[in-house]
C-alpha cells in the first residue's frame, strides 16, 4: 500500500498553531487557561476534515475531543494525545521555529505529537484505513488524568498508542507512582518556653530518615531492563511558621515509584508503617494517599508494538523496544486490557522554558503513526494473554 507523503509545512503550521494557544492546567495552575480553546480549534480542524467528531467533558472547561474515521471492518486502534501543558512564563508567546526545531511550552508535551497524528491521519483517511481510527484529545494528562479516565469510560479499541516525547523509541513498560502526605502535630510555644511545646518537626526527621534508609534499600534492587528499580524519596518538607515559635506542624510528602511486581500498595504500607512507628511513639500524625498510579505492564508481545516497530524501520529509522522511568497515561489504558504502546517524537527541554521538538522527528513520528493507522486491524490481531 502506497500511503500519501506527510506535508512537512502542513506539519510544522499545525504545531505551531497548537503551541500558540495557551493550554495551561488548571489544576497545576489555579486561574490559567486550560484546555477548552485549543479543544475548539482542536475540533474545528477535525470537523474540516469531515470526521466524525464528539467533545467530551470530563470536568467544566475541560474537554476531551475524540475523532472517529472509520475503515473496512477491521479492529479499532485509539490513538491519544493530551491537550494540557504546564505552566510557563510567558505560556505561549515564544513559539517559534529555527532550522530544525520548533520551540515553545508544549511544543513536545505533547502539542507536536497531536499535531503528528492529526496529520497522519489526514493522510489515510481517503483510504480508507483497515480499522476504524479514534483520535482522542484528551484533558489533564498534567495532573489529574481526568480526561483519559474519562475517554476510557466511554471509548474501547483492539489496541492503542498513547503519544508522549519517546525519542522515536517505542516504550512497551513503566513504572507506577504514589504520593503519601504525612502530617505531624505539636504544640507551639515561645521557643523560649520549648517545655510548653511539642516540636512537630523532630518526629518528622526521624520520619525522614526512615524513608531514606527505605530508599537505600530500594537501590540495591537489581535494575529491571524495562522498569529500573523502585524509588523513594521526600519531594517536599514545610514545617514551621516563625522564628521564634515552636513548630505545631509539619508536612512531608513522599513520592514512590512502583514496579509490577513490586504493587503501589506494598510500597505505601511501608511509608504507612513508618508513620505508624512514630505514631507509637507518641506523637501526633495522620498520613494521607494523594494520589496512587498502577504502573504499565510489559506490551513488549504485542501486536501494535510489533506494527510501530516495523513501521519505524520502513521509515529508516529502526529502534529498540524500550521502558521508561517515568508515568504516563497508558497505565491506564493498560489497566483496561488494551494492549498500548506509548510513542512519540524527540526534543529537549521539556517543562522548561527552552522546550523544543525536532522537526525531522515529527515527520518520521507522522508518517510512522500513518502507516500503522493504515495497516491495524487488516489481520486479526493477537488476543491479549
């Protein structure tokens, strides 16, 4: 099958176009501009295109917007992308394009990549494709996640590919996370006075300390290929309010990484134990699970790994199949039997204000996404064992 050549200018206008609308989270920033214009250009470039366009909303001002196109019978494959960004300073005023790279927030997290996948799709849509495709544009990936839990609510396929900055490399595997909010009591007093006191921030280093000596332990785990090792640290301590007062309370927040063997659970019993050992101590304090992510298994079989492998070397550009350390929302693509990988173009500077994707990225990211929208779901594929 002969697959229509991916517009380079097309592609790089797009991006640009995305990058220049502020897409800020809400929750990570309180006030900022969220997702709801870029989901209206978002569903207005589709709706040109005459597919099949739906808009979602998982919470006020925060749209999903999800693309049919459909095909000759053969098993659906969901491609999805987030529309969110973190913050920035400037958000939106420096996109720019220079030689190779298009710079902006959100350029490769992940506005190019939708931008990708728009494109390719573009491309097969008039073949038609084997299967139906499903374009979702999705909300909160930044945060909360709320808008992929939503999709998936609502949203099935055969398989799927979750588009993330990969470096062109197929990620079959990631860890999980949790976040554990630890919060100890005292009593303040004149720090004259520390007898009419309890200094909340004492059990709190022994706390700390504790954590760490977890955490040494978790390193000398032996280094899975696909997952690492599991970690532990303190991201945050804020204790104390004065100079001169005793401190009534302080707040340490742990964050864990979790492989499959080796559950969310597990590792929040034993951040829960240690608070528990302070708690027998005497000492005030209450702890609290923020947030808990399953990590994504291993899709390595997969028939969509296998797709995207063999699509990529066509494209000259053969990679190995990898893991990555860090969480995305494929874990919950995952979690509801679908097997997925996760794939994208390459860049640097990622949440930084110097963020930038490579432009011959985003092409072979494309025209890859193209050929694999175009042959899924033309065999049968593998049931997920």
């Amino acid at each position: 099958m002969t697959l229509p050549s991916i517009d380079r200018d097309e592609l790089v206008a797009l991006t640009v176009k995305l990058a220049r609308i502020d897409s800020t989270n809400t929750t990570l920033v309180p006030g900022a501009a969220g997702e709801r214009a870029v989901g209206h250009f978002v569903a207005d470039w589709m709706a040109a295109k005459g597919w099949d366009v739906t808009v979602e909303w998982p919470a006020p001002d925060r749209p999903n917007v999800i693309a049919t196109i459909k095909g000759n019978g053969g098993q659906s494959l969901l491609i999805n992308a987030h529309l969110d960004t973190v913050g920035s300073k400037p958000a939106t005023k420096q996109v720019r394009v220079e030689g190779d790279r298009i710079y902006g927030r959100g350029v490769l997290d992940t506005k190019g990549g939708l931008a990708a996948a728009l494109v390719a799709a573009e491309a097969v849509a008039s073949l038609p494709p084997a299967g139906d495709i499903i374009i979702a544009a999705v909300c909160d990936e930044e945060a909360g996640s709320i808008g992929t839990d939503h999709l998936l609510t609502s949203t099935s396929a055969a398989a799927a590919v979750v588009i993330e900055p990969t470096d062109l490399q197929v990620v079959v595997a990631h860890p999980g996370f949790a976040v554990i909010e630890c919060v100890f009591h005292g009593r303040a007093s004149h720090t004259s006075k520390p007898e009419d006191g309890i200094n909340a921030i004492t059990p709190a280093v022994a706390f700390i300390q504790s954590v760490a000596r977890y955490a040494e332990e978790l390193a000398s785990w032996d280094d899975d290929a696909l997952f690492g090792r599991p970690t532990a640290q303190i991201t945050r301590i804020d204790g104390g309010t004065e100079l001169f007062t005793t401190p009534d309370r302080c707040i340490v927040i742990v964050e864990l990484r979790t492989l499959p063997h080796q559950t969310p659970a597990t590792a929040i019993d034993r951040i829960e134990a240690l608070a528990d050992e302070a708690r027998d101590q005497g000492h005030s304090v209450e702890s609290r699970r923020v947030i808990v992510r399953d990590p994504m298994s291993n899709n390595a079989d997969q028939a969509i790994t296998a797709l995207l492998a063999d699509s990529l070397s066509e494209q000259g550009h053969p990679s190995p199949i990898v893991g990555a350390r860090y969480w995305t929302d494929a874990a919950l693509v995952d979690a509801h039997d679908i097997p997925v990988a996760v794939f994208g173009p390459g860049g640097d500077g990622i949440h930084s204000d110097d963020e930038w994707i490579s432009i011959d990225d985003l092409v072979i990211c494309s025209a890859t996404l193209a050929k694999v929208m175009a042959e899924f779901g033309r065999n049968a594929a593998p049931q997920r064992s």
